[in-house]
C-alpha cells in the first residue's frame, strides 16, 4: 500500500526511476521536456533542466512494474512525512539541474524523504566501472600463454 511520502522505484530497462508518492495515487517526479538536449548534454557529462511534475502514478509506470522503497529508512531516518510530500509538491513546475550521477531522479527522491541525495545507482555503476577498468588493466598487464 503506497503511502504519502514513500519512495517509489519504477522498473525500467536497464535502469530504475525514482518518484514520491504524495497521495490520491499522484507522484512527484523529474521530467525532461527537452529531451534530446538533454541526452547529448548528460552524455557529456553536463547538466540539464529536467521539470519537477506532478502526475498520476499509473501514468509515470506506464508498462512497468514499480513498488514501493524506502530502502534508506533505517540508514537515514526519513522526515516527517507530511513534510515530505509538502516538499515535492512545492516544487511542481520548477525547472532543475539535471545530471546523471550528481542530480537525477533518484538523487530528488532521497533528498524529498531524508534530506540527503542519495543514488545507489550511481554507486553501483561506479563499483561496476571500476572493477571493469581494473579486470581490463589485470588482463593487459597478464603475460600471454
């Protein structure tokens, strides 16, 4: 059961989206209204505006499974959740930075809950990241057989 305040995580291929839940089956999350811009700017590592919207929850899965998690509770304690959803929805309609591993979606939905930006996401490919450079340098650096 989704309550106001929770975190919720959207399946998407290759990667998860990030919203909260704040209410009446509506969820505050990024957009971005410029997309191709926006592509070519992240892929170079640069920010980008992404809109803070408000929408319904069922149109923000679309064909994707999502569910609730508020995986950092015990981590963090989260804030008052009436605060929560005052925060996300205060911000409707602005016009945010963007960036894949300093500011994204995830990165909002933390911040909205436990007033810290945090994006396990982000972490974890730069684990992947760094143990495929380093698997890449073990095996230049192998004498051949």
């Amino acid at each position: 059961i989704l309550e106001p305040g929770d975190l919720i995580e959207f399946q998407r291929m290759g990667y998860q989206h990030w919203a909260i839940s704040v209410g009446k089956g509506h969820v505050v999350h990024f957009t971005f209204p410029e997309l191709q811009e926006g592509l070519n700017n992240m892929l170079h590592g640069e920010f980008f505006k992404a809109k803070v919207q408000k929408e319904r929850l069922r149109n923000v899965a679309g064909a994707s499974s999502y569910a609730v998690n508020n995986k950092l509770d015990k981590k963090h304690p989260p804030l008052p959740l009436p605060h929560v959803v005052k925060r996300a929805e205060h911000l409707v309609g602005k016009n945010m930075d963007y960036n894949l591993v300093m500011s994204n979606c995830e990165h909002f939905a933390t911040m909205m809950r436990y007033d810290i930006a945090e994006s396990e996401q982000v972490t974890r490919s730069k684990l992947v990241m760094g143990l495929w450079r380093r698997g890449m340098i073990l095996s230049l650096n192998k004498d051949p057989i």
